[in-house]
C-alpha cells in the first residue's frame, strides 16, 4: 500500500492560477522570495562595510556550506514532519534571526562576526526550508496543475530577482544595512499568516510499513509503454511510469532519521524515472551554471560589451525563463512533458553554445532570450515530473536530492569554467559545457520509462 493524498472535504479541481490556496502559498512564496533578495542585498552591502573585500567574500559564501552539507538531512525533516509546517518553522525564524541583526546594528556598528553567524543560520534553515519548499505543492492541489504551479513558481522567482534588488537598495539609502534587514525579515514575515491560512492534503500513511504491490504492465499498457499499479496510487495518469523499486513508506516515528535517509536514497536509485531524470537535471545544471556566471562575465569583458552589456545578456536570459514560466501558468500542461523537456534541453544547450560566438551584443540578447525560454521551459517541467512521479512520502527526500545536485554540485563547475575559460578561451570552453548539459536530454530520450512520463490529464 502506497501512500496517498487526502484531499481536504470542499477541495476542487480548480486550475491553480484560480485556486485560493494556491494563489495565498503563492503570495507567501513570493513574499519570502522577495525578502531573501533583500536579505543578501543587506548582507552583501553590511559586509563590504564591515571588512575587506575578501572578508565580505567569505561572509558571502559561508551559508553555502552548511546549506549543502545539511540538505539531504532537510529532506528527511521535511517528510518526517510535513512541509507545511517546516516551511512555516523556517520562515519564522529565518525572519527572528534577520530582524535580531537589523537591531544589533542599530544599537551598535557592523561587526563581521554577527553577519557570518547570520550567514550560517540562514544557510542551515535553507537546508531544511529548500526540500520542504519542493514537498509542498504537491500537497496544495492536484497532480494535473503542479505543471502550473511549476509555472506560478516560476513568475515569483523572476518578480523577486526584479523588485527584490531595489527594494533591497531602498532599504540600505534610507536606513542603511539595518533598514535593508528589517525590510527583509519584515517581508519574510508576511510569509507566515499566509502559509498558516493554507490548506494541505493529508498524506494517509499505514500504520505499519508495507512494500508497494508489485507492476504489472497489461497487454494495452504495455503496447503503449505505461505501468499499471493495482490497489496504488500515487498521484500519476495511467500515461506515467511508476517505481519500479520498494516503495515502502514509514510513519515518522517508526524509524530514526539516518533509516529515513538511506530509505530514500534507495527509493530514489531504484525508481525507472526519477533515477534517470534527476541524472539529467544534474548534467543540465553542470553544463549551465558556469557558462551563464563566471563564463558570460569573461566574454563581456573580452568582447567589450561592459557591465551594461552583460546586465542586457541577463536580461534576456531572464526574460525568456519568465516566458516560458508563464506559458506554463497559462497553460497548465504540456503533453509528453518529458519529450518536450528533452527537446528544451538539447536544443537549449545547442544555444548555450551558439553564445560564445555571436557577432554583436544584440545577437547576444537574442540568444540569452532563447536560452531563458528553453531552460526555463525544460527546467519547470522536470520540476513538475518529479512532484508526480515520486511517492508523496518520500518528495521531501527527493527534492533536497535535487537541491544538493543545483547547490552543491553545479556551482563546482564556476572556478573549473574560469579555469579553462583562461587556457582554452570561451568558445571552446562554452561548446563543452553545452554538450554536458545536451547529455541531460540525451539520458532523458535514452531512458524509456523516462522517456514515456507525462504530467496527469
């Protein structure tokens, strides 16, 4: 017997961009988002006050640390305890600590250690708020809109890159970087009676832990590549693969946290589609991640397109990924989600490279508007693939999986581009980088069960 989720008496099946408990986690969601711009604003600016531009540097990076080492541990809280209510716990005091800095610095001058203290708080409740953000909407609303909540989710992230910056800037001309935290922690604050007013499905676990029945595929099923689960259900169209691995699913209290840990890391590597996909998600994001920091940094250096220039290049980038969020939010699905996330990612990695090698800035802008369309397209729907393809049970584990894979791994690839970038040059190093992250579409269109996953009619 599977885990399943329970909706609430008067819940519908509302689309998501209608539904008030969507729209009001959405609003939190945004609000927090918001704040967190804000917040590393303020710590970025109250460090560069504080000491040395190498010092400020480290203070930057310190909540990195404990953020990626702690992630996977984040998952099992998330499942352990319910991400609404970890979300909850972790705004509140991501919003104590933020606003107990805003007030030390107004009763004394900036200090290092107090900003790398924060630092360090906010990246261990990071660690535990980032699996439970991911856990949480498959619990808002049902599996045919979470390709729409991927799209909601989406627009607040690129509002709050927009508005946050500002709003961070306000708040350090008028107050300084105690104002610039107070206005943060107070924006993390309206997070907090929003997500309260939410409701979640509940997820109905056995009292005892029992493996998943067996799949069995029937004639029809198997002509068209789909699995059928007796007696399950774990929120997918009968389109979608199902695990092929023991799902077993384990109240809180029945195991100790290392247990739950080693659980889902088995879950995870013995399941047909998230194994393969989130393979996938971590080549895209190795290939991505240095060409579109520190790489397209160094070629506006060496083509001359200044600061402006490269502000115009991320622009666009960030234009196209809100595109692709809101055609998502508008649409709701897409049919053969995985197909078409395959088509994203090779064809978004063929752009990547194309990067290095355009003629002018205005080229530049265009292609950075492709690459935005078809990276946030890919992204969103793999993002989506995985709230319905995993057990409810285990999306906490899942998501802080994928989270160390975006956080911890693909950031490694910046130095490494950098590195070559000043042996080799930018174009071949971009051509390279383009062809990691190509392979993630290849691993998606070489993996049948992967392959054939569809998001729920």
């Amino acid at each position: 017997m599977t885990a399943t989720l329970t909706a609430p008496a008067d819940a519908t099946s509302r689309p998501a961009h209608r539904d008030g408990n969507v729209l009001r986690w959405l609003g939190a969601y945004t609000a927090s988002m918001v704040g967190d711009n804000v917040y590393y604003l303020a710590l970025s600016w109250a460090a560069v006050q504080a000491g040395s531009p190498s010092q400020a540097g480290l203070v930057m990076a310190v909540s990195a640390v404990p953020r990626a080492l702690l992630m996977l541990g984040g998952g099992v809280v998330a499942d352990r305890f319910g991400p609404r209510r970890v979300v909850i716990g972790s705004d509140a005091v991501r919003c104590v600590v933020v606003l107990a800095v805003a007030a030390l610095l107004l009763v004394s001058g900036p200090g290092l250690w107090p900003l790398v203290v924060l630092a360090v708080v906010f990246g261990i409740v990071d660690a535990v708020f980032m699996p439970a953000v991911g856990a949480l909407p498959a619990r808002l609303t049902g599996p045919d809109q979470l390709a729409r909540v991927q799209g909601l989710r989406g627009l607040a992230i690129r509002f709050a890159g927009v508005v946050g910056g500002p709003l961070g800037g306000l708040g350090v001309a008028l107050g300084g970087a105690a104002g610039a935290f107070g206005l943060a922690g107070l924006l993390i604050a309206v997070s907090v009676p929003l997500l309260l007013s939410v409701r979640t499905r509940d997820l109905a676990t056995p009292a005892a832990a029992t493996p998943v029945p067996a799949v069995t595929e029937t004639p029809e099923a198997s002509a068209a590549g789909t699995a059928d689960v007796s007696g399950a259900s774990s929120g997918v169209s009968g389109t979608s693969e199902t695990s092929g691995a023991p799902a077993v699913v384990a109240e809180a209290a029945a195991g100790s946290p290392w247990r739950d840990l080693r659980e889902g890391l088995r879950y995870i590597r013995g399941h047909r589609v998230l194994a393969p996909l989130l393979i996938a998600i971590a080549l895209g994001d190795l290939g991505f991640v240095g060409p579109l920091n520190v790489g397209l940094t160094l070629l506006a250096d060496q083509r001359g397109w200044g600061a402006a220039g490269m502000g115009g290049v991320l622009s666009g980038f960030g234009a196209g990924a809100g595109i692709a969020a809101l055609l998502l939010a508008v649409r709701g699905r897409l049919p053969h989600a995985a197909r078409v996330a395959a088509g994203a990612i090779i064809t978004g990695s063929a752009a990547i490279g194309a990067l290095a090698f355009v003629p002018d800035l205005t080229a530049a802008i265009g292609v950075a508007v492709l690459v935005g369309l078809l990276t946030g397209l890919s992204g969103a729907l793999c993002g989506a693939l995985l709230q319905t393809q995993a057990e409810p049970a285990y999306l906490g584990r899942v998501s802080s999986v994928a989270g160390v894979v975006s956080l911890g791994f693909a950031p490694l690839s910046m130095p490494l581009s950098a590195a070559a970038i000043g042996w080799w040059g930018t174009g071949p190093v971009f051509v390279t980088s383009a062809a990691v992250c190509g392979l993630g579409g290849v691993v998606v269109l070489c993996s049948g069960p992967l392959r054939r996953a569809r998001l729920p009619l």
